[in-house]
C-alpha cells in the first residue's frame, strides 16, 4: 500500500499548501448592502429560533401562567414543576420507563449503525463503478426521496407481517435500513472521490472491500456524519405504534406522545405542562447529538475533502 499512501501523503500536502495562503475575495457590496443583509439574516435566525424558545418557555410556566391569553413568550415565574410532574408520572407508569428507554436505544443504535453500514455498501458501486442498469437505480433513488413515509405505511406492514417482526424492535428497524436519503447523500459524496485513489489501491492489491472501509469510509465521513444525524432523528422521534402492540416492546417516544396527548390515567388537567415538559426532553436529545456531530463535520470537511 505504499503507493497509495504516497498518492494520499501529496494530496494532503496539496490541500495544506492552499489553505496556508487562502485567496480572500473582497465583497462588492456596499455599507448599507452589508447592513440589509445582516438585518435580513437576523430576522432569519429570529424567525427559526422563535419555537426553541417558545418551547422552552413554555415549559417553565407555572399552571396559572400556560392558559394565558394572549400568550407570554417569555415566563414570568419560571418552574421546574412540569418537569417533576414528568418524571413522577414515568415513575408511576405500568412498563417501566427504563425498559422504553432501552427500547429506544436499541432501535437506536442498531438501526443508525445498520443503515450507515447498509447505504454505504450500496453507494459505493454506484457512485465509482457502472453497471448495466445502473442509470436506472441511480434515478430510482432520487425518485424515492419524493414519497413520503404515509404512502410506504401499508407496503412496509404487509412486509413485516409476512416475516413474522411484530411487535418486535425490528419492526422499526428494517424499513429504516431501506431508507435512501443516507444512500443519496453517501453516493452524491462518493463521486467526489478521484478514481486514481481507488486505482492506486487497487494496483497495491486491495480488494472491494478494504478498499471500502480503509480508503471510501474515512474520506466520506462528512456524509457518514449528516446521515447519521438524520437517521437517527427519525428512529428516536419514531414511536413504532403501527408494528408494535405490546406494550412492553413499546419506545421511549410512544410513552411520551401518551403523556403529551393526555391519555395516561392520573395526569389531569397537568398534562399540558407535562406536554410542553416531554416536548423539550424529545427535542434536547438529537440537538444534543447533532451539536456533538457539527463540530466532526466541520474538521472533517476542512481536513479530509478530496474535490479538487
């Protein structure tokens, strides 16, 4: 592999030998064109950040201050009352909240790892190598993108039905393995890739799949990163209700959508600010996750591009 460490050592060099001395192009824009556009992009992030804060807020306020009308955005004695009537209803419930827990983390876990795995398995051939009916699967790929998760509801029941996966975890989990938004981006970042860094490892007498996991993966980690984030997202938010009837089997989101929506007994007219409470505690996990991946994007993306 001596060859194709050489060729990887030089790219690097190159790329290290851009950035030291980087171009900077001067902006024709004017004063009060920088001033329009720096308004407009605060009114922007005002305008996204609104139900973050709303939210939380929300959260916060005692029973006299959530059926205010009109409504106060922000509280005016904060509470941690919502938050304590949450966790002691979890304690209270009939599954404990640790099995749901782990459930979630389960379908987590596996489905994230298991699609990445997957997508970028199927990615690979096609984004650097043509086959015939290749054209073809790469425009079945972006046509699936237009099908909403509803319109699949049906197919993917009558599929997990026939293999016999109700009522389990991979109920969840197979139809995310299938999911081609990771495929479409993986793909998109693989033809990026120089066919003469495949080529070099190939002539080292690296087969398909080392040339995969030790060349293909570590450089298309921005995208391995993106999909996982959005993949996960999707099997934490996903409460499996259709495929699950047990409720011991059941996630940490269907538990949570019970208690937002009102429907454990013993909840009362508090269930509005548990409601806001859970909506929160959904919300904090990926943004948790996502705030820890951004960084790993943005190194990577600066370190390891190799688009000329």
């Amino acid at each position: 592999m001596e060859t194709l460490k050489v060729l990887y050592q030089n790219h690097l060099n190159r790329k290290r030998a851009k950035n030291v001395t980087p171009q900077v192009k001067k902006s024709k824009r004017s004063f009060w064109g920088n001033v329009i556009l720096g308004v407009f992009l605060l009114a922007m992030g005002f305008l996204f950040f609104f139900p973050v804060v709303y939210m939380i807020s929300q959260s916060l306020k005692p029973m006299n201050e959530m059926f205010i009308f009109p409504p106060k955005l922000i509280v005016s004695q904060p509470t941690l009352d919502n938050y304590l009537d949450f966790t002691n209803v979890l304690a209270n419930t009939i599954v404990p909240v640790t099995r749901s827990l782990f459930n979630s983390l389960f379908v987590v876990v596996v489905g994230s790892i298991g699609h990445i795995v997957i997508a970028s398995l199927c990615a690979y051939p096609l984004a650097k190598y043509k086959f015939p009916g290749s054209a073809f699967f790469n425009q079945l790929i972006v046509y699936s993108l237009m099908f909403n998760a509803t319109v699949t509801m049906i197919p993917n029941f009558l599929t997990i039905a026939r293999m016999g996966m109700l009522d389990t975890q991979w109920a969840i989990i197979i139809p995310g393995f299938a999911s081609t938004l990771g495929l479409y981006l993986m793909k998109n970042f693989m033809e990026q890739i120089p066919d003469s860094l495949i080529e070099a490892a190939q002539i080292d007498g690296a087969g398909y799949f080392r040339i995969h996991f030790t060349i293909i993966m570590p450089v298309v980690k921005p995208a391995l990163v993106t999909a996982f984030i959005l993949v996960f997202q999707s099997f934490w938010t996903n409460t499996g209700d259709k495929f699950i009837y047990d409720e011991t089997q059941k996630g940490f989101a269907y538990v949570v959508g019970q208690l937002a929506n009102g429907k454990v007994s013993g909840v009362g007219a508090s269930y509005a600010g548990i409601s806001s409470a859970s909506a929160v505690i959904m919300f904090l996990v990926p943004l948790v996750v996502f705030l820890i991946m951004q960084n790993n994007v943005v190194s990577t993306m600066a370190t390891s591009g190799m688009k000329e």
